[in-house]
C-alpha cells in the first residue's frame, strides 16, 4: 500500500503591517464612498476658500505675481484647515452617533487600520478641495510656480495637514455632533484670522503680528509660503507648529481613551 502524496504546505500568513494596510485602505474607501454620496460635503470644503479667492485675491493682488503667489498658498492653507477640521470635527463625532462605529470599534483589528484610513480619506478629500483654488490662482492671478516648487507645495499639503486632522479628532472624540459643528465654526475663524491668512506677510495689523506666530495656522501658512517662493520661514513660528501638534496629539489621545471608556467600559 503506498503512502498518500503528501498535502501542499499551507500559505504562510500575510505579515501584520500588510494586513493592517490593506485594513486602513479599505476603510479609506469606505469613507470617501460614504463623502462622495453626498457631494455637498466636498462643495463645502471647496467653497469658502475659492469665494475668498474670487473675491479678495483676484481683485486686489491678481496683477502682482508676487503677492498673488502668497495669497494663493494662504488659501491653500484655510482650504486644508477648513477640510480637516470640519471633516475630521464633525464627520468623527457624527459617527459615534451611528451604530456602525461602536461595532468596528470592537474588532479585533485596533484602531490603526481605522485611523490610518480615515486620515487617508482626509487627506484624498483635502487634495479635491484645493483644486477650485490652484485653478482659480492659475487661471486668474499672476502667480506663478516653478514645476520643483509644485511638487514641494504638494507634499507641505500632507504635512501641514497633520496639526488640523489632529484639532479635528480632538473636537471630534470630545463633544456630540451638534456641538461639534458649533465649535468647529467658533475655532475655524479666529484661527484664520489670528494666524495672518487673510493678509500678505507683514502686513496684518499689529497685534495679528503678535500673536501670529504662536498659532498653528501662522507655522503652516509660512509652510507654504516658504515653498511657493522664497519666503524666510520663523523659527518662532515653526516651533510652535511642533508644540501644537503634540499637545493636539495628546489631547486627541485622550478623547479617543475618553471616548472608549465611556461606551465598552
């Protein structure tokens, strides 16, 4: 009686990082799909910042290459700031709401695939939004960009995001959505303002100057004017960018453990 062949080895299994990214981009399409559904949503991100453009920059800076180049990088930045805070603030605390959150929150995959594909999705929905305002700079103003300088402003897109996702899942995991809303508008404001996005550099009025720097909205903005031209970045204002984002960091941690406490406790 002969042996039976032996049985083909079994296919070793996928390494966790694998896993976890194929997880974090399934999550991601789920959220754009659930966005795209409702295209008001990417309207509103685009909106705000095209108007300012239209009515404040192509007026009054459109025939200046210089200025119009800087007025478009701060509308690039109130464009990044209004997506991830709205997106990240209200879509966030509007999910707890839902059943389906709490159930994916009690997977035995972690919150890393699911907070890796909501930032993606972010970040996808941020890119969308920018592009009423780069057409507008490109079409309407003087403002000119190196190819180089294209790509550097690109990738100070995805960075100076990070501050923002953060203040938004802070406000997000920390209060119901009809709060949320309320104090995504109250912050949003007063934080373009404060940080000079609304002025050309150095020419916000004096106590904008003064408090400027120690906004997070100032540290990005000379981000991306930095990368437009050749625009002398802070230091003041780029450390405090770096402390912003840890203490958001920390206090998006904390409403998250906050959070879970309170519903699996």
């Amino acid at each position: 009686m002969t042996d039976p062949p032996p049985l083909p080895a079994a296919d070793p299994p996928p390494p966790e990082e694998a896993t976890t990214v194929q997880l974090a981009l399934v999550h991601a399409r789920y959220q754009l799909l659930e966005i795209i559904r409702i295209p008001v949503a990417v309207f509103g991100s685009a909106f705000f910042p095209a108007a300012a453009m239209i009515f404040f920059v192509v007026p009054f800076a459109g025939d200046d290459s210089v200025g119009a180049s800087y007025a478009t990088a701060s509308m690039i930045t109130f464009s990044v700031m209004s997506a991830n805070i709205f997106q990240y603030g209200v879509g966030v605390a509007e999910d707890r709401d839902q059943p389906w959150s709490p159930y994916t929150r009690t997977l035995p995959a972690g919150p890393a695939p699911r907070f890796a594909g909501r930032v993606l999705a972010g970040l996808a929905l941020t890119y969308l939004s920018l592009i009423p305002v780069v057409v507008i700079g490109a079409t309407l103003t003087a403002a000119k960009i190196t190819p180089a300088a294209f790509l550097l402003t690109v990738g100070t897109v995805a960075v100076i995001s990070v501050p923002f996702t953060l203040m938004g899942l802070a406000i997000g995991y920390s209060l119901p959505s009809k709060a949320a809303i309320v104090v995504a508008q109250v912050v949003f404001l007063p934080l373009a303002f404060g940080g000079g996005l609304l002025s050309a550099p150095g020419d916000a009025p004096g106590f904008i100057e003064t408090i400027a720097p120690f906004l997070p909205t100032r540290g990005a903005a000379e981000l991306m004017w930095a990368s437009v031209s050749d625009y002398h970045v802070q230091p003041l204002a780029l450390i405090m960018l770096g402390v912003w984002v840890v203490l958001l960091a920390t206090l998006a941690g904390w409403a998250y453990r906050r959070d879970e406490g309170r519903r699996f406790s």
